[in-house]
C-alpha cells in the first residue's frame, strides 16, 4: 500500500515537471519571431487609387471605404481581407475576375468591414511594398 502511494506521487510530480517544460517550450515558439512575409503584387499606381477613409461604427468595427481604377472590365477592384497586429489594421487592393457588370468610368467603390475591432487605432492601405493610406481611427467609447 505504501508502495504504491509512493509511486503515485513520483508520477504526479513528474507529470508537473512536463507540463511545465511543455508550457516553457510552448511559449519560446510563440515568441520565435516570425518570418516576413512577401508583399503581394500591386496592381494599382498611385494616380489609381484615392478617397481612402476609415471609420468605426456603432457596433465598434471599423468600416474603411476607397476606390481603384481598373481599365480592363474584364477585372474589378476589391479589398483583401484585413490582417491584424496589435493595434493596426492592414488591407490592399487587389483585382479579381469580374463576375458581372463593369464599373461605368472603371472606378470601383471598395469597402470592408474590419470585424472585432475595438482594439484597433490604426487602419494602413498598402499596395505591394508600399504604403498608400494610414488612417487613424477614434477608439470606441
């Protein structure tokens, strides 16, 4: 009996040592910085894109709305999806196959929504390397 309890608490504290090493490991890969990643294509001049705004809504997101020119109808402007680091924001524009009818002077509006926002201050439009608008946004309250 005596035995068996002794071995009983050898296995828990060796289970409590592992977790903590895991727990260590764990957060070492977390903080390995990342490698960078390759900035897409731009599509767009500068003389191509224009009246870029950024606001937060009621529900607090943050709606951003802009336009690109796109000669050939053949393609249609839309924005990327949002990614996220800390308190900024960051979308582009980009093209895809149009699936409809062309814009009439080959401006396209762009919008999105920018969901679970409430921590964010800043929205930046880039355009390949480059940035094209940094927008700053009132914080919710």
């Amino acid at each position: 009996m005596r035995t068996l309890l002794i071995a009983g608490a050898v296995a828990l504290l060796c289970g409590c040592g592992q977790s903590g090493e895991d727990a260590a490991a764990n957060q070492a890969a977390a903080n390995k910085e990342q490698p960078k990643k390759a900035a897409a294509y731009c599509f767009f001049d500068d003389a191509k894109m224009k009246g870029w705004a950024a606001s937060r809504g009621k529900d607090g997101n943050i709606s951003v709305k802009g336009k690109a020119y796109r000669e050939d109808s053949r393609y249609k402007a839309v924005l990327g999806p949002p990614e996220l680091s800390g308190t900024t924001a960051t979308l582009s524009p980009t093209i895809t196959q149009n699936d409809g009818y062309a814009s009439p002077d080959g401006w396209w509006g762009l919008a999105a929504t920018i969901p679970n926002s409430g921590a964010i201050e800043t929205v930046i439009v880039t355009c390949g390397g480059k940035t094209v608008a940094t927008l700053p946004v009132k914080p919710k309250g």
